[in-house]
C-alpha cells in the first residue's frame, strides 16, 4: 500500500510539473537565448556593416548574442519574406531598410505587407547617398558628367544594387533631373555596385554612403555630389546636388530593426530600450560615422509613418522617370 500511495504521488508531481511547464517557460525573462537578425542583403554592404556594429553593442544588453543571418535577394524581399514568417517571440529580427519600404510600390508581389506583416520597432540609422566615379575617370563635377552624358545618349553605363533599389530610383530620378540617358547595369547589392565603379566596369553610380566611404577617402573614388538636403560632415568638401545645379533631387537611406507582428509589448519594448542604450554609447555613434552614416532614431508610430513617406515617394519617382511595377 505504501508503495502505491508513493507512486502516485510521484505521478502527481510529473503530471503538475508538465501541467506549469509552460508557464514556467512562459515566465523566462526575454531574451533566454540567442537573437537571430536576417539581413535582406549581401554580406559586406551598408547594411550589413551597420548591423554588425549594432548587433555586437545590442548583445551585451541582452545578455544574449544577436547572430546576423544574411538572406539577400530580390532587392531584400527573400529576407524580409523569410522575417514575415517567423514565430513572433522576438527571437528573429529584420533590418528594415528603406527598400523594404520601397518594394511595396515596386513590385506587384513582394511577398509581404511592410505594414501588416511586421511591428517596427524603430529606425536606427542613415545615411546619404552619393554620386560616385573613377578617380581616374577625368570626371570631376556633376555637369561634367552631364556633359558626357548628353554627348552619348544611353552609351554610358551606371550600376544600381539592384531594380528598384534607391541607387536605381535615385538615378533615374537624377538623370531625368539632368535631361539625360544611361544604360542601366544592375548588381546584388552597393558592395557589387561599388566594385564595378572600382573595376571600371561601368561610369558611375549612387550607392549610400556608408559602402564606398572607405574608397572615397582613399583617394580611389571621387565623390561628385551627395544627394542630400546639406553637405555630409564626412565629406565637408563634396557638394550637395542642388549646389551642383541639379534641385529637387534629395535621397537618404535609411534602416532599423522590425519583428514579425504580433510580438508581445514587453519584448518590443526591451529591444527598443536596448537600441536606445546601444545608439548613445560613443564608441558606436563613432564606428557608424567612420563608415558615412550616422544615429537616425525614430520609435514605434514615428518609424511607420517614415515608411508609409518612402511608399509615396517611391510611387512619385516610378511616375516621374515612366516605371511600372514588376
């Protein structure tokens, strides 16, 4: 007899132990093991270099390691399809770039809905994007270029990162700006454009700051102009587009860090709260300006609307240069 009443009460504390595991789990401070990040870009770009500045001052907040996963392709949209349907426990992460913004109007089927698929947390950084060539090209301003250009209508070749990217956009925006053609080249991603400027593969091109800053200070690439509403205090010397005569053409790049919908308050809140910590440690402000970009904060609400902006602006540009979606 007190054999059976001994094993009943050990099937009594197993079944109780199985019945609050879940609540146990379901107890465990966030995060309790390692954040996966997806970049929807290629190794080595803008993206990916600011990310991994972040991830590694993120990380030690957490009290866990934030591992990057990069998923490039279709213009960032296999990565952000992949984020769209993972758990929403706050355990994978999609850096949320202006593309992912931008695809909503560029393509028919991205396979997403930037707003309903994701809750964003908050955008973290920018960066200009600028109008690069050759050092050794013999061509040194804005109309310079422009010249040439229209001396040899669609002859010479420009890199994008990709169709639909902002260096895509952006240039088309630019060349119709400057009443002139070129023949479009597209790569995978600013690091591939930037190697076909170096390679001389192609004339020119407009990738963000952040990929080709290195090159320009090297003395290997010369930066024309830079395509935002003032001068880039890296690049004190190098003139807006406007103050190269071209107005009206402004483009900045953007990122940020975005769970699936449906994450809980509390994880999105101690992410954001980890961020914040992250972007106001000098070391960090100072390792995202050595490569051209700079801290850009915009919490919640603030970063949905800044998306919601790209979309229009987005949609603008594809009626202004003649793009249809894809």
């Amino acid at each position: 007899m007190q054999t059976l009443k001994l094993q009943r009460r050990a099937l009594l504390g197993a079944g109780l132990a199985t019945a609050f595991a879940p609540l146990a789990r379901a107890a465990d401070p966030y995060p309790s093991r390692p954040i996966k990040w997806l970049l929807p870009y290629l190794a080595a770009t803008g993206p990916d270099n600011t990310a991994r500045i972040l991830a590694e001052a993120v990380g030690p907040l957490l009290g866990q390691p934030v591992v990057i996963e990069n998923k490039g392709g279709a213009a960032g949209n296999i990565g952000a399809r992949l984020a769209a349907k993972a758990p929403a426990d706050g355990y994978t992460w999609v850096y949320s770039a202006a593309p992912m913004a931008a695809n909503m109007r560029m393509y028919r089927q991205p396979g997403f809905d930037a707003l309903k698929d994701f809750r964003h947390v908050m955008r973290l950084t920018s960066s200009d994007i600028v109008l690069i060539v050759h050092a050794d090209s013999g061509i040194a301003s804005v109309q310079a270029l422009a010249a040439k250009l229209r001396a040899a209508p669609g002859k010479l070749e420009y890199a994008s990162g990709g169709v639909g990217t902002p260096s895509h956009l952006g240039m088309e925006l630019l060349l119709s700006a400057l009443d002139a053609r070129a023949l479009h080249v597209p790569y995978k991603g600013a690091s591939e454009l930037v190697n076909a400027v170096l390679g001389r593969q192609v004339v020119f091109g407009t990738p963000i700051l952040s990929v080709p800053y290195q090159q320009i200070k090297a003395g290997q690439l010369r930066a024309l102009a830079v395509a935002g509403p003032r001068r880039n205090p890296m690049l004190a010397q190098v003139p807006t587009l406007a103050e190269a005569g071209v107005p009206g053409v402004e483009l900045v790049s953007w990122g940020g860090v975005s769970v699936p919908a449906g994450t809980p308050d509390a994880v999105v809140e101690r992410i954001r709260t980890a961020f914040r910590t992250a972007l106001q440690q000098p070391r960090v402000v100072e390792a995202l300006q050595a490569q051209g970009g700079g801290v850009d904060m915009l919490d919640g609400e603030d970063y949905v609307r800044g998306s919601t902006r790209e979309m229009a602006f987005t949609e603008a540009m594809m009626k202004r240069v003649g793009l249809a979606p894809m």
